[in-house]
C-alpha cells in the first residue's frame, strides 16, 4: 500500500470554562507532506453519505449506518487519495478533527503490529462524524471501528459537544485510549503521543478493554510508580526534540509566560491550566507561530542555526486551519462554528462559518486542482508565497489584513445571531450570511495583494533608470 501521511499537524483544544465566552474549541492545522494540496470546504448531506465505505489507500470495506447526520467537512480538493475530510461538525452540533498524527515505539508495535488493511487518515471523519451524537459517542465508536479493521499508522482525533471535549490517540495496530480534558484547561498536541498521565479507574477515561492487562502482560511500563501512556507507547527521541516539543513548548509559553519550560523538554506537561480565558484570535495566532519573539523565529534576528533549529507551527505546509467551536450562549441551531482559513497560517485569516447550512460558499466549495486566485485556497497561497519573500516588508499590511478581516465578520456575525431567530428558514439564512463572510474574506484578501503589489514591486531587481 501506497500511503499518502499528512504528518505535521499540531492540535489545540479548549474545555467550555477555560475558554473566554463559556464554548469549547477543538482546532488543528492540516499540514501536507508538501506544500500545495488543495483542500476545499463542502456540506456533505444525509443522502449524500456512502452506504458501502472503500477506502482508497488500504481497501479496507466498511458497511456503514442508515442513518447518516448532515455534517460540514474540509477534505482534499484532488481525486485519488480518498476524502481525507479532516474535520466538520454535525447537525447535532458535535465536532470532531481527525487527525493528528503521532508518534509511538517498537514495544507496543512489536505487541500490536499496524496492519496494512485497516483504516487511516482517509477515512475517519466519514466513518465517525455523522454517526455520533455526543463526544463521548464519538470516542466509542472510533474505537470500536479501530478495534475490529485495525490501523495502518499512529493517529489522534478529537471529539466535542456543548459540554466535552475528548482526545483519542490510537495504540498499536488495533488498541486505543481516550481521556476528557477538563473544563477548565486546555492542550497542546503536536506530532507525537501526547496522553501522559492516566487514571484506568476513572470516570473521564475510555480505552480498549485489554489495554490494562496489555501493559502487564508485556512489560510495556517503564515507570515504577505511575501510568504514563507517553512513556509507555510513545517516543522520546531526538526528532521530538527538534520536530515536536517545541510547538508545545511555545503554545505553553504564550497562555502561561511563568512556566519554566525549555523547548527540547521530553516531558512538557499534557493538560494544561491558565489564568487567560482563552479566545479564537488566540488559537489562531499559536497554530500561526513561527516562534515570535524568539532567536528561533525563521523571520526574526537570530542566528542561521538558531533559526532553523525548531520546525515552527505555522509553516509552508499548512493546508488548512480549523477552528470548530460550539458555543452555551446561543440558541441550538446557531451554536457550531466552523471557523476556517486556507494555506500557510501567518499569512491568512481565518472565517467563522456557520454550520447549520445548505451549502458552503462558492469560493471555499470549488477549488480547483490547479491555481485558480477565485478560489481561497490558491489566493491564500499565492499571498503566502509573496508574504514569506520579504516579512519584514509585509508583516504590517498582512497583520491589519488579518484583524480587519476578522472584527468584520465578527460584526456580521454577531448581526446574525441576533436576527436568526426571526427567520422562518434559518438554516437558509445562515447559508446566506455565510456567503457574505466569504464575500469578506475574499474582498480583503485582494486587497492584501494589491498592497503587496505597490510595496513589493519598487524593489524589484530587474529596474533601470537613466538615473542608476
């Protein structure tokens, strides 16, 4: 089997009173293994969902349930590979972001093995998503579906509703374990497993049923006196140092600045607290960071090696970056927001989207395989490409761009939810508003490139005077 791994994601996730408004947020970027593969935004409705699942990679067939919700999704814009749909939230507003992908060792391989027919990234937001009625359903029924077709390589997904939020790692070839983060902190996930200390006995936990006895009977717990699942399934190797810990290190940092913490640390903490009620914009701007402020900022002053020496959050690789959230101070039928933004992080803005929709808004529902500006996807690329070519130049035209974009839908939004409840059709009206947030999106961003345009072009090299 050819596999095509997105491996380079980093996870963020809000319980409903560590965040600033009473919501939880799951959020993840979706990084490539390259830089350009085209995603797109799309509804996927009850009818439209498969009866007989084929995954494209590992061929693994799957009858599915007749009773499929209507779910919004974000999944690769090129046939192929699969739907790799990554994330979306249902009508029964439960969020789910699948996947980030995770590290592990050969003790747990060597027990477990991956198998090469099971299911992967391709394939489990379609399997899960529109099945599942809370966050904890969601869990049980990931982890059923991984018991009985296996995996073929280390994920993590995440799953909430109102009131939970879970993260779920897979084990081997067919085990798992899950944990609630509790209301009131939040975490940070990058590339490698992440779950470190764990309670078999408690009430916020769900695993596969052996797990227990699987770590007894083969020896798989290095520590004397505590139950890590870090240390006992996953990795603390040198790419950690280089590749992960740093992403967690620096989102730590920026909620908690008294943390004394270094960034090649193995064992940065899993669930965290802060005094900061956390916000959208401040999601945004960790699975945006390229370590501001820092000698570790590929933009900043530091040294040659010390820029290069952490691979950043925000990066060329980012595809897209998915902020859903599901609001307690709004009605039902307005609570999930399906935040989203294109391309490399630094460079874009992201949009809250409604998801009690009909449809999704033309610019984010056809892109196109090719570059195409009309598309977000291909002008959030191009902005970032011309971005990353002089920052310093840049950086002030791109950072008004992003807030502006942002307070005006914010504005719109908040319009929105005021008169929703007097539409007879919300669900049309909200697809309405929706495109209007688009038409935002759309408007600044241009805007952007015009100004990028007048600043960048007057420093070509290819220029002559009779004046030089």
């Amino acid at each position: 089997m050819t596999k095509r791994i997105k491996g380079s994601c980093t996870t963020v996730l809000v319980g409903k009173k560590a965040s600033i408004d009473g919501s939880t947020m799951i959020a993840r970027n979706e990084d490539g293994a390259g830089p350009l593969n085209p995603q797109k935004f799309i509804l996927v409705k009850p009818e439209d969902q498969p009866k007989h699942y084929k995954a494209v990679l590992s061929k693994v067939e799957i009858d599915l349930p007749d009773n499929p919700l209507r779910y919004s999704s974000t999944p690769d814009a090129t046939d192929g590979h699969g739907i790799w749909a990554a994330a979306g939230i249902n009508s029964d507003n439960v969020a789910m972001t699948a996947t980030e992908t995770i590290t592990s060792n050969s003790r747990i391989l060597g027990v477990d093995p991956l198998v090469d027919d099971g299911i992967g990234e391709e394939d489990i937001t379609t399997i899960t998503l529109p099945y599942i009625h809370s966050a904890r359903e969601g869990v049980t029924r990931l982890g059923a579906l991984l018991e009985r077709y296996g995996t073929y390589e280390m994920n993590a997904m995440a799953f909430s509703d109102k009131d939970e939020v879970w993260y779920f790692e897979s084990i081997g070839g067919h085990h798992w374990a899950a944990i609630r983060i509790p209301d009131d902190a939040y975490v940070i996930a990058p590339n490698r497993l992440n779950i470190s200390d764990y309670d078999f006995d408690s009430e916020d936990t769900l695993f596969a049923a052996d797990l227990p006895e699987l770590i007894d009977t083969y020896h798989l717990n290095p520590d004397l006196n505590q139950v890590n699942l870090r240390h006992i399934f996953g990795s603390a190797t040198i790419k950690d140092t280089r590749y992960n810990n740093p992403r967690a290190w620096y989102g730590q940092k920026y909620f908690n600045p008294e943390f004394e913490t270094d960034p090649i640390d193995q064992d940065l903490p899993f669930i965290c607290r802060t005094d900061k009620q956390i916000s959208v914009e401040d999601l945004k701007f960790v699975l945006s960071s390229h370590y501001q402020n820092t000698e570790y900022d590929p933009y900043g002053t530091g040294s040659e090696a010390d820029k290069k020496k952490f691979r950043p959050i925000g990066i060329n690789r980012n595809q897209e970056l998915h902020i859903l959230q599901i609001r307690n101070d709004v009605p039902a039928e307005i609570a999930g927001i399906h935040w989203l933004a294109f391309g490399p992080n630094t460079f874009n803005a992201v949009i809250p989207f409604y998801a009690n929709i009909n449809d999704t808004p033309e610019a984010y529902k056809n892109t196109t395989s090719n570059c195409d500006p009309a598309n977000m996807y291909w002008l959030s690329n191009i902005l970032a490409l011309l971005g990353d070519s002089n920052f310093a130049l840049y950086e002030d035209q791109e950072n008004l761009f992003e807030e502006n974009t942002v307070a005006d839908c914010r504005n719109i939004q908040i319009k929105a939810d005021k008169e929703a409840a007097d539409e007879s059709d919300v669900t049309a009206y909200l697809t309405d508003v929706n495109a209007k947030m688009a038409d935002v999106a759309k408007k600044y961003a241009n805007t952007l490139l015009g100004q990028i345009l007048a600043l960048g072009e007057p420093k070509m090299k290819l220029q002559f005077t009779l004046n030089d």
